[in-house]
C-alpha cells in the first residue's frame, strides 16, 4: 500500500505544503530495494525517507519521480515523459478560459498552488534546461538537440492535443537563469498569445519561496498579478519582460555577414534563375548554421526527393568531401550530421494518396516539428509546388499577400528563421538573354518584395566561372544587413561555396576520413 510516512510528512511540513494536498495527489514514501533482475528499484516503504512523486496520465501511473535527502532527483526507467498532474490539463475550465493553466518548474511548486487553491497546476518532468555562468538564458539557442531528441520537450509533444485546447498558461517557473530558459521554451511551445508570466517578491526565486516567507496569501496575489506577454493590443512599458536586444546570426560565410545577418522570426526569400543553385546555396547556408548555432532545420522540398536527391545534397554539404572521395565514415558521419539536423516534412512515402500538401497543412506539421524536434528553420522549395487552394474570390496577388502573411506570423510566434524559395517569371529568360533578376520577378506578386525581411538572388552571371554572386536585394532593418552583392567561389565537385575575402570558419565540415 502506498502510505505517505512520517519522514515525508515532515518533509511537506518543513515546506509549508498540507501534506494531505501531497497524499491526494498520490505521493507517498519508499525505500530502495534489489528486485529479480538484480536491480535497484524504490518500493513503497511507510518508513522510508525517499518521497515518490507518481505521474498520473489518464488515471493511470506511467512514470514517478524521486526524492531523497540532498536534493538528489531521479526518475523510474521507462516512463511515459508527461507532466505531473496531468490529467488537471483536461479541465474544462481550461478550455474555456475560466482557469489558467499554472505551469511549475517542480512538483514542490505544483503542490504549493495547489494547497493556495490553484488546481490546475502542473510540473515539467525533467526540470529546467542548464546555463552555465555568464551566459544569458534570453539568447541561449533552444535545448541542446541531443537533449530534445532524447525527450527534453517530448512531454509538451506528448499532450500537444491538450495543450491546444487550453486558452490561458501561467508560467510560473524559478526566477533563475535555467528558469528563464525554459519559460522560453514553453511560451515557443504554447505560443505568446495565451502566455503569462509571475514576478516573485524580491528575495524569492519560486512559489513555494514565497510561500515559506511571506505566507499563502502572497503566493495568490502573486499568480492573479500574472502579466501577459506582449502579443496585441495596448501596454503600458511596465508590462513588459525583461527581452534582450534582436540577436542577428552569422550565415557562416564571413564576407557576406556585412550584407545578411539572420535572425530568429524572419521571413526571407531566396530567388534566381532555375539551374543557378537557389537549392543548393539554401542547403549549405542550413549546413552552416547547423554546425555554427545548432539549429535544426525543418524542409519541405518538393522539386527534390529527400532520397536519394536531396541526401546526396546535404551529404556533400556535410562533409565538405567530393562524391568520389565518399569513404563509409565520411557518408557515415554526413548521415549523422543530417540525422541530427535535419527534418523533412513530406506526403508519406509509402501512401501518395492522402490530403493535399497545402500551405496550412505544411504549417501544421511544421508547429508539429517546432514541438516535436525544437526546429529553428523552415525551408518551402519552391514556393510554386505547393499545392495552392485558392479561393475563387480571392485574386493571385491577394492569395500572396495572405499566404506569406501567414509564413510570417509562424516565423514570428516560433521564432523560427522561414526560408521561402521562389522562381522568377518565364520572361526574365525571354529572348535567349537572361539577366539577374529581381524579388519584383517573382511570379504573383509585388508582395514578395514587400513581406520579406530578407530577399535575395542567386545569380551565375558567367557559367564558364566558378563563381556564384548572392545579391541581397532587401533588407528590413539596418542591424540585419544592407543592400549589396558578395561573389562567393563555387566548388562544382560538392556543390558548396567558399567566401573569397578569407576563411571560413566552417571549413570542411567534417575531420572523419575512416
């Protein structure tokens, strides 16, 4: 029988939660013990003096978490990765708005709301991403991939249906760095709009802080005085967090970081004659900032099959390596590299007759990708294969505005870099003379000048060169980049660029040659 002991009882009392709150939520004490296999488990035990947190889904234990003296914290091998309290998140009070969802960064925390009188309270699992000193949680990159891909965020994954359904989060994490870091995390995964954040008293770093010091009234004035982040309407300067400037990112070609800094929420577009390497430019500017800033990129190409295509692509932008030098370990490596970093969202390989490949439909699996994989950039190549449901009232012109519109709010609302390939109309090539084109060119609309942050050409002005000149023909905000072009050298034998003002920091990719 599970049975909260005397040692937790204590322990809850210490920290001012109502122990029956704990015994209704079904935590409970054990003690270690050896099972048949040889291995060391914790078994219920009124009189031990470790505290089993249990995490209950659907009205059933799939998973517990582990407390013992020393803050040391562990959990049962082979549980479900969901949040503690769980099932509250199926509320309908939550649905509705009338509650918000109270989001903790420890199970002590949850039960400090809940005894306050805030039922819909949970915890993450795994507690906060790490930050080491002098680094700023703020412009931290997302959780370090190994981490997403071992379940870092899966838990959010995990109960994506519920979370869409609720209308208000309370972001009550501990006011510390890592506490920081993963209200940034949760607010990409929920999304700004239905987010609030709590300021502590000074001298307090979480709910049961305040609890201990200033008693339970201060825990409740502290959650009702959550401040929305700011997404719409009208604040005054008060209600805003604490941001730290727009960070721009280096494209990992040092010559041209003077024209193009890129940043996370950006729309930019990237257009050029057909056979002149928009693909292949974009595939290698993905590879760079994989291997500069760790992030992952989403891509939904639809001119080129992932395999064997677009995988001989991105292993030769991998390994910096010729096709024909390609030894086990190098593709191995390469593999391991796109495997890591890579996403591809595509109609399902085996099934070719499912729904349309819409816009809408891409967005979606891309918020799924952002929830799933912690992606930091969206590639559409092209734009014109997308299967495009246009209203018959609404005009071409129209349809773009509003579908770049949409690509824009996705990029802002996950701080997602979105990549958007475009092909220019058929009379830039008309008479047999092509020239460079320009983001006016590009068939449907002028909008595609007017809705990117960043809109660039790639241009092979002498095809007897190996030469490629990336022009930068818009660029919104001065702290991003400027007009202008920049001629990178083009190596045919692995389809990637080299800057010509110096060295690039990136250069090779990969050191295996097994």
């Amino acid at each position: 029988m599970n049975v909260l002991g005397p040692n937790g009882v204590k322990a809850f009392q210490n920290r001012m939660v109502d122990p029956d709150i704990a015994r209704h939520s079904g935590v409970y004490t054990g003690s270690t013990a050896t099972d048949a296999d040889g291995d060391v488990v914790v078994t219920p035990d009124p009189g031990g003096n470790i505290i089993v947190f249990p995490f209950i889904d659907g009205g059933k234990p799939v998973g517990e978490k582990y407390r013992a003296a020393g803050k040391r914290f562990w959990q049962r091998k082979g549980g479900r990765k969901t949040f503690w309290n769980a099932d509250c998140m199926d509320d309908t009070a939550l649905e509705d708005g009338r509650k918000a969802l109270i989001v903790t960064e420890g199970e002590i925390d949850g039960l400090t709301a809940i005894d306050c009188g805030f039922d819909t309270t949970v915890s993450v699992p795994d507690g906060a991403p790490p930050v080491r000193d002098g680094e700023d949680p703020e412009s931290l990159e997302e959780a370090d991939p190994e981490q997403d891909r071992t379940g870092k965020f899966e838990f959010v994954y995990n109960n994506r249906d519920r979370v869409k359904r609720i209308k208000r989060f309370i972001l009550a994490v501990d006011n510390d760095g890592p506490g920081q870091r993963l209200a940034a995390e949760l607010v990409r995964r929920f999304g700004a709009a239905r987010c609030s954040f709590v300021t502590y008293p000074e001298g307090c770093k979480d709910l049961n802080d305040v609890r201990m010091k200033h008693g339970p009234d201060a825990v409740v004035r502290v959650i009702h005085g959550a401040k929305p982040y700011p997404v719409k309407g009208v604040y005054q300067l008060s209600d805003y967090p604490e941001v730290s400037e727009p960070k721009a990112y280096s494209t990992g070609w040092p010559c041209l970081d003077d024209y193009l800094m890129l940043w996370l929420g950006e729309l930019l577009v990237v257009s050029g004659i057909p056979g002149h390497g928009k693909s292949t430019w974009t595939m290698n500017l993905c590879a760079n900032l994989a291997r500069q800033h760790g992030w992952r990129t989403a891509v939904a190409s639809f001119e080129i099959p992932t395999v064997p295509a677009l995988r001989f692509k991105l292993r030769l932008a991998a390994s910096g390596v010729a096709a024909k030098e390609w030894t086990r370990g190098i593709v191995a490596e390469a593999d391991a590299f796109i495997q890591e970093h890579f996403i591809f969202i595509d109609a399902d390989p085996v099934d070719d007759t499912g729904e349309d490949m819409t816009l809408e439909w891409l967005l979606e699996r891309a918020a799924d990708a952002v929830l799933r994989y912690g992606i930091r950039v969206l590639v559409i190549d092209p734009w014109n294969e997308v299967e495009h449901a246009r209203p018959k009232h609404e005009s071409e012109t129209q349809y773009v505005n509003r579908s770049l519109r949409q690509i824009r709010r996705f990029a802002l609302k996950y701080e997602v870099l979105a990549i958007v390939l475009a092909h220019p109309t058929k009379d830039v090539g008309k008479g047999g003379e092509s020239r460079t084109p320009t983001l006016y060119d590009i068939e449907g609309s002028a909008a595609w000048y007017n809705k990117p942050d960043h809109g660039v050409i790639i241009d092979v002005p002498d095809p007897t060169l190996k030469e490629t000149v990336v022009w930068i023909k818009k660029a919104r905000f001065s702290w991003s980049g400027k007009k202008g072009d920049v001629t990178l050298e083009y190596v045919p034998e692995i389809e990637g660029y080299r800057s010509l003002c110096g060295a690039d920091p990136l250069w090779p990719a990969t050191t295996g040659r097994n």
